[in-house]
C-alpha cells in the first residue's frame, strides 16, 4: 500500500497540462499555491512526487539523477553527454530505427540530457499507452545498446559541436573562464568534453556511465497528469526495476575560487564575448533569497536590469548584458556575460565595474525593490502552465531539498527581503575588486 508523505493544499482542480499528446500546451497560469502535490513512496519503496490532473489523458514524468557530468572520468570528458544521446539509439531487443518506431507507436515523447551536476530523463505519454510507453522507456534506461552505428553518429556529431563551439567567442569565454576558475574540479572541464576526449570514449566507457550515473539512490523523480497514486507507484517502480541501487552523493564544495584580474584570448570577430564573475551563495544560504532579489535589479531584469539600462540604453555598448546566481552542486558563482564590439569592450567593462561598485556600496531604491518583487512574485505562475513545467520544477525543488511546501512560501520569502536584507547582502557579495573576467575576440585597449 502506498503512504502518503505530505500534502499541500488546496488542490487547483482546473489546471490542465496539454492539448493534445504532441505538444506543451500553454495555459491561463494557475497560482502556484494551489497546486496539490503529493509526496508519496511506491510499492517498492521508491520517493516521488505527484500531481494528479485528470482533464487531459497526458502523463509528464520528469528523473533527475545526481552526478552528471562532473562525474566524468579523466580523460573522459563528455561522456555523459554521448552516453544521453545514446540511451533510446536502441535497447533491449530492438535497434535504433525499432526502438523508434515503437515509440511512435505509443506515441511517446523521451528526452535525454547530462547536466554538469544531473542527467535529466524526460517523457511525455498519452493515459492509454501508458504501460507500454513505460515499458519501453524503463528498456532504455536498462539495457541501452551502445550499437557501433549511432555510437559512430552521435559521436560525430558530438564532434562537429566541438569543432564549432571553438569559433564562437561566448562559448570559448566560458570554457576558458571555468578552466581557470577550477583547474582542480570536473567544473573546469568542457560538459561536452574535448574532440580528444570524446574520440576516446569506448563502448565499455558507455556502460559503465549509465551503470555510474543512473542509480535508484539518486534519483528524484514526479509525475504530474491524468494518474493516480496507485498506477503511478507502479509506473515509478517499473522504471527504476532495471537500475542498480547505488549509494547517495555527497555533494563536496570544491575549494577552488575563481582568480581576479582579466585574460584575454585572441579570435578574430567583429564583436568580443566575455565573461566575468566571481563566488556567489550557496542554495541554502539564508541571504540567497535576498541576493536572488538584488540579481534583479542589478543584472538579471532584462531591459529592467541597471547593468542592461547603462550598458545597452544610455550608451549603446552592447546588444545583450546579464548577471546572475549559479548555485551548484559543488561550488556557488555569481557570473555575467556581455557582447560588444571590439572597439566598446574596455568601456563595456568599465561600466559593469563601476556599476557592480555602486550596488556594492549603495544597495538599491525602494522603487527598484518594489518593482523587482512584483515581477519576481507576480511572473512565478507562468513556471507552472503546462503539467512538463510543473514536473521539471517539482523535480528541481527535490534536488534543492527545499521542501515539498516550498511553492507555496517561496513568495512570501520574497516579499519579506528589504531594502536593509539587500544593501547587506550587496556588501557581502559583490567584490568588483574579485572580478574574474575572460574576453575572446580583438578587444581594443584592454
């Protein structure tokens, strides 16, 4: 019999997920509040959460796996990101084109990727393949094939990324910013690994990755549509049947810190990349909310943002300029990126410093923070407008281990920062003096 862990009401009995098997439909947004998520175990002992939603015969499942790619061997980088594009290139019995074909049969929907810190499995099935559809997806995640046909395919065009990622300027700024930042961690190392690396990955490497990274200990998983508990243990445990146990990760903070000063690389463009940051909070630190706020105002508000209005508005520096928070699993950064033209980079910089500085030493008016909690509060419905977005994030509450009530305080966290909470945590964050920043391009006067 399946137990119930915790339950947060009321329940929104009218928020639908699709229109259709093919698609994400979107809705009118429904508060997140009132969502009724279920904290449950299935038969076989495994935690998930649900989200009953009966008006639309569609079933979103989202399985987060900790570890991803920083688990990477040496001299294996990019290994979980082959290995994700491998998983349904054939498994069990059938081949790559069988396996695709009866897929398509049951109309499924599965995705597949490797995060630095994840491998994120996705599905989306129709109520009355639901079995089926289940079946073969717990097939892919068991007894993925590894055949020497997509191997060679999807390495290839793992390849061609590789080839190419080189000859733009974002891209070579944020390897070369992570490479400094952590020379000693898997965060220094490329997520989709070196055209050396990825050339070296065997079949025997494959194995032994899905063996490492898809573990029954370290999954997080919800399911969110037209389900109930019952078939929903059944549908959890039939999925995770096929993996090893494994032993939980321990999440260790790297002792590395990103080095100050600026690098320059060379590549001949019109418009220089960089990117520029230093250490940030951790997820769990009791300023995050506070900084998460203050990101806002400063970088993370689009055209609303201090960073977008002096850099792009009053002086036309830049197209694009943003900052924001990266709590990772094994480090906390505080980053940001701007593209300008070769000869406006110095000042583009410039003008981050000094802005950087002045939300160091001043905090933010009480308009920018009225402003930026209407936003922050008011846009946070629209995470929910599809039963997908509802699973991914109730997946990502789980790996943040925020609490299964978390949707409906995180507002109310929000609106409790103050103007004396931000000027705080600005002191305590930014150092404009720490700034790590790599610029790939000609930049001229730096």
């Amino acid at each position: 019999m399946m137990g119930m862990m915790a339950r947060v009401r009321p329940r929104f009995a009218g928020f639908a997920g699709f229109a259709g098997f093919a698609g994400l439909a979107l809705l009118a947004a429904a508060p997140a509040g009132a969502l009724e998520i279920q904290g449950l175990r299935s038969p076989a002992g495994a935690v998930f959460w649900l989200v009953e939603e009966p008006s639309i015969p569609i079933v979103a499942l989202e399985i987060s796996f900790a570890g991803g790619a920083r688990l990477d061997p040496e001299g294996r980088g990019g290994l979980a990101n082959m290995m994700a594009g491998l998983i349904d290139e054939g498994a069990g019995d059938l081949d790559a084109v069988g396996f695709a074909k009866a897929r398509d049969q049951v109309s499924a929907r599965f995705g597949f990727s490797a995060g630095s810190d994840s491998m994120e499995i996705s599905a989306r099935m129709l109520v009355e393949t639901l079995e089926p559809s289940v079946a073969l997806l717990a097939t892919a995640l068991a007894s993925p094939r590894f055949d020497p046909e997509p191997v060679g395919r999807i390495r290839a065009q793992l390849l061609s990324i590789i080839a190419e990622s080189g000859t733009e300027p974002d891209k070579v700024a944020a390897e070369a910013w992570y490479a400094g930042a952590f020379p000693d961690h898997p965060y220094g190392r490329p997520r989709r690994g070196t055209a050396e690396s990825v050339a070296a990955i065997t079949r025997d490497d494959l194995v032994a990755a899905r063996a490492r990274l898809l573990t029954r200990a370290n999954a997080r998983i919800a399911v969110v549509g037209a389900i109930d508990a019952e078939r929903a243990g059944r549908m959890v445990d039939t999925l995770l049947a096929g993996l090893e146990q494994g032993a939980v990760l321990v999440r260790e903070r790297t002792g590395d810190t990103p080095p100050p000063g600026l690098r320059v690389i060379e590549l001949a463009v019109p418009q220089s990349a960089a990117v520029f940051g230093h250490a940030g909070l951790a997820r769990e630190d009791p300023d995050f909310i506070a900084a998460y706020v203050m990101n806002y105002v400063l970088g993370g508000g689009g055209f609303a943002s201090r960073l977008m209005v002096e850099v792009r508005e009053k002086r036309g520096l830049a197209y694009s300029v943003y900052s924001y928070l990266s709590a990772r699993d094994e480090a906390a950064l505080y980053l940001g990126g701007v593209q300008s033209a070769n000869e406006r980079m110095a000042e583009s910089l410039e003008v981050i410093r000094a802005e950087w500085a002045k939300m160091a030493t001043g905090g933010i008016t009480a308009g920018e923070l009225d402003r930026a909690k209407r936003y922050l509060t008011g846009a946070f419905a629209l995470r929910f407008d599809s039963n997908a977005k509802i699973a991914s994030y109730l997946v990502f509450i789980q790996r943040e281990n925020l609490g299964i009530d978390y949707l409906e305080r995180r507002n109310g966290l929000i609106e409790a920062v103050t103007l004396a909470d931000v000027k705080r945590v600005a002191a305590r964050l930014l150092q404009p003096e720490s700034l790590s920043i790599v610029v790939v391009g000609e930049p001229e006067g730096l």
